[in-house]
C-alpha cells in the first residue's frame, strides 16, 4: 500500500443555488480542488463521483460521466459510487484506494447535490430511499422522525435534553457565521432552536440540517509526489468503513450507531492513534441528536455523555475538541452526495492553517465522520499534516 496525501480541494458555495444547476455546481468545485493542487486536468488519471439522488431530484443519471465530459477530462474512467449521505465519503475511499493501491496515480473526487429544485415534500420522499423502504417509509417513518426516535431514547436512557440537544445548533450556527461557505452564515441563540417549529418531536426546525445545493472535490495522490504539486500535502492516516443493518427497528440499540463504532476502531487501529490525539472534527450532524451520538461513538466522551458534553462547550472552537468547525451539516448545510467530501475539505483547511475566522489554534490531526441514513452505512477518515 502507498501512502496518499490530498492535495487540493475546492467548494461551492452551499445553499439555495438557483442561478448554477449540477452540472456547473460540481465542475466549479471539481475546477477549484484542480486549481488549488495547481494540477493540469490532463494530469488526472481517475475520477470517483458520489451523489444520492440525482435520479430522483433533478431526473439525471449517469452523473460521473456527465463530471468527467464537463470537466473536459474525457476519456478517463469515472466511476460513481451511492451510500446515501455517506456517497461523498465511500467515493473519497474509493479514491484512496485507487492511489493507495497504485491502480491511480492523481485522481480526483468529487461529492455533488441539488436538492433545491423540488418541494420538501419530494425531498423528504427521495431522502426516505436511504432508509428501508418497506418497514419504515412505507409505515410513514421519515428522516426527522427516525432521528426523533434515537432522541427519545436517549432522552429516557441518559437523561439528555433538548436543551443540551440545542447547544449542538448554536455552536455550529457560530462556526457557520465564520465559513464564507456555509448555507446559513448567522449566529443563534438557544431560545432560537427551542422556540422553532416542531418538525418531529422532540426535534425542532433547527435541530434538523437544512435542505441544500452544493458541491465538493478533493484531489488526491500518492505522497511521495505531492510535493511537485502542494508544500502542505494532508496525509489521509486511516480510511474505514463499517455497515449495519439498514432499518432502525433491527438494531440491539437505537442510542449508539454500531457502524461508527466500528469504522472509527478501525480508523484509530490504521491511523495508530487514540480519540484524544483528534484536534479537529467533522462530524455527521445530520440532526442535533446525531452529533451527541457521534462525540460519543467516536470516543470523544463517554457514552451518554455527548449532551453533557455539548451543553459545557467543549466541543466548541479551541475547546477540548473542536467539532464542526465547518458549521456541520446544521449550519453549513447538507447537500447529501457532497457532505462527506465538504467534510475532508474543512479538515485539510485545518490543517493547513487556512481556516480563517474559523482556525483552530493547534490542528495537526483531523478526523471525519460521514453517515448514510440511519446509519447503517459510516465512513471514518484521519488525516494529518504530510511529512
Ligand atoms: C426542517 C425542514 C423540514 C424545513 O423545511 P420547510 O419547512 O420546507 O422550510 P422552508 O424551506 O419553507 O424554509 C422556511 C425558512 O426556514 C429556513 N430553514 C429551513 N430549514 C432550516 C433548518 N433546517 N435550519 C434553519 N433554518 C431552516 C429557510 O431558510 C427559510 O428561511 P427564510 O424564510 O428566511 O428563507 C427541512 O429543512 C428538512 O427536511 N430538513 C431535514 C433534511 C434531512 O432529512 N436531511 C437528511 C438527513 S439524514
């Protein structure tokens, strides 16, 4: 196995995009990561494409080709890979493994969605295909309500309140009014998130990720070139992945998401470190309730302390442990396909000291944490500072 640095990386920006459709929304991105690796197009042996639900919102299959013709990079293989809102994070490994196989020498990988262009109501349906279609859509089970049920439980389990769940939302709120990406660049307060509408109880409007346009891309190589094209290559340490089983009602546990678990052992085993070695976090705040179980799965506190930890800040940016420095997907935004690669792009800023109002002020090891549904798909990445 060759070791794989990212050196270079590109956003649009997140939000209601209606002036850009998929097409120019993941070119630019893929553009900006090229630019940022000041890397030719021609150069780029391999592309890995992730997006959710491309076919159900904006009618478009086949969508790597589309990248690849768009992006001029023809006749290269692209490939796109579907894990619901992990997609960006299984084709970022696929990309690792391409290089770190030595199939690929520079490949480029890219996470897309546009969500925007149809109601709610058509996204929450097309969202549902990432559960399990039979016994919970059908049955009237949504994304929000599924979330609720976890939030229940740990509400009864561990004592957790909504209040705590709230703290979650105004510090990626705050982190969001710092990253010029970010879909939502406001700051709010706790009685903000407490006095919203109930989407599904306990959840309220803004304990839930917003709907949102967005694209992202990351360039990758093996480490002993990156330096032809970056001084400040980010090694990706570790890359794991983990499934459980696709229906909330099957798991021996609904507080805990056995597929984080078991993809950050792996990643902290590859990566020869521990949880309090991660300076900085991305982490899948689908919903509040998913952060304090995120913080948790990983490590960074004891289980059932994630609301605990939340409500005393030390989660917070240059706390114990800065997590979602992007604004997460609550205050960034959560364009399904590109979450995970806007999550890899956020830590190499880090690292890389290039996060401007957002920096955390010691950041050599980064950590990201993507979920596919409920999560029976999750996907765990380290990176650090190249050598
Ligand atoms: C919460 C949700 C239902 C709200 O949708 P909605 O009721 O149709 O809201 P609208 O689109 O009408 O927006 C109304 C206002 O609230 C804002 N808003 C919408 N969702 C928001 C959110 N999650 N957080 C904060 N503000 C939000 C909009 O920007 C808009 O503001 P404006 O009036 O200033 O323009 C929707 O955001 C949602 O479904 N979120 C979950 C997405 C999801 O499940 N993702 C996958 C997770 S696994």
């Amino acid at each position: 196995m060759r070791k794989v640095a990212i050196v270079g990386v590109g956003l649009t920006k997140f939000g209601e995009s209606w002036h850009r459709g998929f097409r120019e929304m993941i070119t630019e991105a893929g553009i900006r990561a090229l630019a940022d690796a000041n890397m030719p197009g021609s150069d780029i042996d391999a592309l890995y494409g992730g997006t959710m639900a491309a076919g159900r919102l904006i009618g478009q299959e086949h969508i790597t080709a589309l990248i690849a013709d768009s992006m001029g990079l023809n006749p290269i293989p692209a490939t796109r890979v579907e894990a619901a809102c992990a997609s960006g994070s299984v084709a970022m490994r696929a990309g690792y493994m391409a290089v770190a196989s030595g199939i690929h020498d520079q490949v480029v990988v890219g996470g897309v969605e546009k969500m925007t262009d149809v109601s709610t109501g058509e996204v929450t349906s097309a969202l549902g295909g990432a559960g399990d279609q039979e016994w919970e859509l059908f049955m009237g089970a949504t994304f929000p309500s599924l979330y609720a049920l976890m939030a229940r439980r740990h509400m009864h389990d561990y004592g957790t309140t909504e209040e705590q769940m709230a703290h979650a939302a105004v510090k990626n709120h705050y982190n969001a009014a710092r990253n010029k990406y970010a879909q939502y660049q406001k700051e709010i307060t706790l009685d903000t998130v407490m006095k919203s509408k109930v989407i599904s109880s306990p959840l309220k409007m803004f304990d839930c990720s917003p709907i949102t346009d967005g694209a992202a891309a990351a360039v990758l190589v093996p480490l002993e070139k990156a330096r032809k094209y970056t001084d400040t290559p980010i090694e990706i340490v570790a890359s794991a992945q983990a499934s459980d089983t696709l229906s909330l009602h099957s798991r021996e546990s609904l507080t805990r998401l056995n597929a984080a678990i078991e993809a950050s052992k792996k990643a902290y085993g590859q990566a020869k470190l521990k949880p309090s070695d991660i300076d900085v976090a991305e982490v899948h705040d689908c919903f509040t309730i998913a952060e304090l179980i995120a913080i948790e799965d990983l490590g960074f506190c004891k289980k059932g302390e994630g609301g605990k930890m939340t409500e005393q800040g030390e989660t917070a940016l240059n706390s114990k442990i800065s997590v979602n420095t992007s604004g997460g997907l609550k205050g960034c935004g959560h364009p399904v396909g590109a979450t995970g690669v806007k999550q890899i792009a956020e830590i190499v800023w880090q690292l890389r000291g290039e996060a401007e109002k957002r920096q955390v002020k010691k950041a050599d090891i980064g950590l990201t944490h993507n979920v596919g549904g409920s999560g029976a798909t999750c996907v765990v990445h380290i990176l650090k500072r190249g050598d």
